[in-house]
C-alpha cells in the first residue's frame, strides 16, 4: 500500500511541475532582433526563433527590426515565419525598415515604430515590369491577410502606383510613423522596447531578449551579398590563376579559403546539405590530384565541375546560386587574356592537345625536326610547365619538348637526353 501512495506522489509531483512549466512558458516573450542585411542565415536564425516560441507556447514575439532591406529569398523565407505562427506576433521598428525589411514588418500582426523612424522603399533589383509585379503582389498579399491597404503596400514596390494625399507618381513611398500610424500602418509608437511591450499588453511576463550567437553572427556577415560575391569572385580568380599557372602554390590556397568560407556561411545558415558538402570536397581532391600528378586533365575539369556544382547547390535557391556563381565566374574570365598573355595556354586544358608538331623553320626558328638530332646533351630553359609536355628554350630558340616524367616548372634547368625526329626529349638538370 505505502509503495502505491509513493508512486501516486510520484506523478502527482511530475504532473504539477509540468503544469508549472508549461504556465512559465506562456509567459514568456521572445524578443528577436533583425537588425543589419537580411541574408539566409537572419532567415534561418529567425525561422528557429519562431518555432521555439511557438513550440513553447510563449505569449507572444516581439521582433525588434533595423534594416535597409537585403535578400529577397531570405525576406520570403522570414514573411512566411511570421505568417505561419500561432503565437501573436509584433515588430517594433526602431529607425528603419527598408525594402524586405518593410515586407518583414507587413507580415507581423501589430506594428509598432519609435519616433522619427520610417518603412517602406521597396525597390526591386532590377526594377523591370516582371521583378515589380511578382514583389508588388507578395506587399499586396501580405497587407490584405494582415487587414492592411494593398495599395499603399504596392506604392512601396511600384513607382508607376500614385495616391492621392499619399504619393505622387514616379517615387517609392517611403512612410514615416506618423504617416503609418495615420494610414493603418502603425498601430501605435513607442519609445523604447519596453514601451512597445508594454503596448502589447505584455508587462507582467518573462521577457527572453535573444541575440544570435557566434555562429549566427558569422554566418550572418559571410551571406551577405557584398561578401558572399567577393568571396567567390577571388575564389574563381585563384582557381583561374592555378589552371594556368603551375604548382599547388598559393591562388590554390587563397582559392580553396574564399570558396570554402562562401561554402561554409551558407552551411552555417542552414542552406547546404550534407550531400552538397561532399560534392565540393570531392572537387577540392580531384584538382589536387590533377595538381600534383601528372595527367591528360580529366581529373582537373572533373573536379572544376564538382566545385561549381557544390557552390550552386549550397546557395539557399539552386537557380540564385547558379547565378551567382556564373556572375562571379564570368568577371573572373576578364583575367584569362592576361594569363594567356604571360602563361601561355591553360595547362590543365593543354594536356588534352598533342603539343608534338613539326614547327616551320624561318631565320629565328629553324625546322624543329631536322636539327632535334644536334641537341642532345644541350641544355636549355623551361617555358612553359613541362607535364610532361611543353615549350624549352635552347640556344636561344624556342622547341616543343617532353619530359622524362617529370613534372617541371617555368624557369628551370634542363638537358636534352633524346631527340628522335620531332620528339625532343628532356630532364632536369
């Protein structure tokens, strides 16, 4: 009898305690900052926000926002957190939200804006007929579900929408908060954050005032598009440099840290998959296979192929990634006509050619097959990479060599140890 009285107290404890727990969590409020560039890892950072407080039944979420706008796949990825959750949510605006942040703010239940600040500005990069419908209709259908003005909602996107007393013709409408107060949308302005709970009602609660971690914040600044796209434009460059010029030397260093780090900040945003990851290491090994030993370049492109690949497919939207990935690879090309220039043809690519050829003679290049017998034992210079084939000078005139096997640098040593017919053959001195 007493061991059933003990088990009855037993779960008469645990049941209370949950109760208790579950009391404590509906009252609490989440305030979440979105504040700088909106980028996939604010998205994902808020989107995890959201689920907590919903899956802990808080009270309510006060978003506290301070942006000039950003991504607009991210914007989408935070309206539709906002939208789907089931615990009231607020944004406070404490000086500005511009373009997807005024989109972010749309999607909330209350707005509530600190004196001075503005929202609004929406303007679509580039502003084309297509860009300003599809961005004017999610400011329209967001502001209808929120019991808004589509209207003033689409002034913000579109320059050709006019509203009297409102906006003219040809500018964004950019609202300040009184302006959004007197036309609906502002429901009311604070202070400070207290304030804005306050207004909420919520005073007597326990106020959780999150701020992203570490990895938030670092993921946050490499998915910013100033530094993702510089990260990938040096990323392409050292890749580009590396095929031309010889050894596994530095652009493969510089290369393999600035698409690594563009890689890794979506992975810490929580837009790579583990499968994507593999793709790009696979990549990173097959040109450093092709790097080191010598081969016909199958290694080389392959692994290209792969790395590419793996960067489109860490991008939050595969198609926004190919983008971006083309974009940066085609500035990277500008350098191509001075690697040519200094470096001759890319080497990766060359392997593919028969470089063997007979070479018309003239006064400063004499027939390469008849005078190939008299060279053996002399000595020249390395042109271009020898791997094994390439281009020496000896004596001052320039030949279609190979080497030995030997993988051989610009600038080096060799002698010529056989020379049957065209095929010149060379080793390191």
């Amino acid at each position: 009898m007493n061991r059933y009285r003990v088990v009855l107290i037993f779960l008469v404890v645990a049941l209370l305690t949950a109760c208790m727990s579950a009391l404590a969590d509906s009252d609490k409020v989440y305030v979440v900052p979105i504040e700088g560039e909106i980028t996939p890892a604010m998205a994902a950072f808020v989107e995890k926000q959201v689920g907590l407080a919903n899956a802990e039944g808080a009270q309510g979420i006060l978003f506290v926002v301070s942006t000039l706008g950003g991504r607009v796949d991210a914007a989408f990825d935070i309206k539709e957190a906002l939208l789907g959750s089931k615990v009231p949510t607020a944004v406070y605006i404490i000086d500005r939200a511009e373009s997807a942040g005024a989109l972010i703010s749309i999607a909330a239940d209350n707005i509530i804006m600190a004196p001075g600040s503005h929202m609004g500005s929406a303007e679509p990069i580039p502003y084309t007929e297509k860009n300003v419908a599809a961005i004017s209709g999610e400011f329209r259908g967001t502001a209808e579900l929120k019991g808004r003005d589509p209207q003033i909602a689409a002034a913000m996107v579109d320059r050709s929408i006019a509203i009297p007393g409102i906006k003219e013709k040809g500018s964004l409408l950019d609202l300040t908060a009184e302006e959004a107060r007197r036309y609906g949308y502002a429901d009311a302005i604070a202070e400070d954050v207290d304030e804005a709970l306050s207004y909420m009602g919520w005073t007597d609660v326990q106020v959780y005032r999150v701020k992203p971690d570490l990895k938030v914040k670092v993921s946050q600044f490499l998915t910013r598009t100033d530094v993702a796209s510089l990260l990938l434009l040096i990323g392409m460059v050292a890749i580009i440099v590396e095929i031309f010029v010889p050894g596994f030397g530095l652009p493969s260093i510089i290369g393999i840290i600035c698409l690594g780090l563009y890689f890794g900040g979506n992975f810490l945003a929580g837009n790579t998959e583990w499968w994507a990851i593999m793709l790009f290491v696979m990549g990173l090994v097959l040109l450093a296979i092709e790097i080191a030993v010598p081969g016909f370049g199958i290694f080389g492109i392959t692994g290209i192929v792969a790395i590419l690949a793996g960067l489109v497919f860490s991008a939050s939207d595969p198609v926004k990634g190919m983008i971006s990935v083309g974009i940066a690879l085609l500035a990277a090309l500008v350098a191509v006509p001075i690697l040519y220039k200094f470096f001759g043809g890319p080497r990766l690519l060359r392997k593919l050619v028969l470089t063997e050829q007979v070479v018309a003679g003239d006064s400063n290049r004499p027939t390469q097959q008849l005078q190939s017998v008299q060279l053996v034992g002399k000595t020249g210079t390395v042109i271009t990479a020898l791997r094994p084939a390439g281009i020496a000078e000896i004596d001052g005139v320039k030949y279609d060599v190979v080497s030995d096997g030997e993988y051989i640098l610009p600038g080096e040593r060799i002698k010529v140890v056989e020379a049957v017919g065209s095929k010149i053959v060379v080793t390191r001195l």
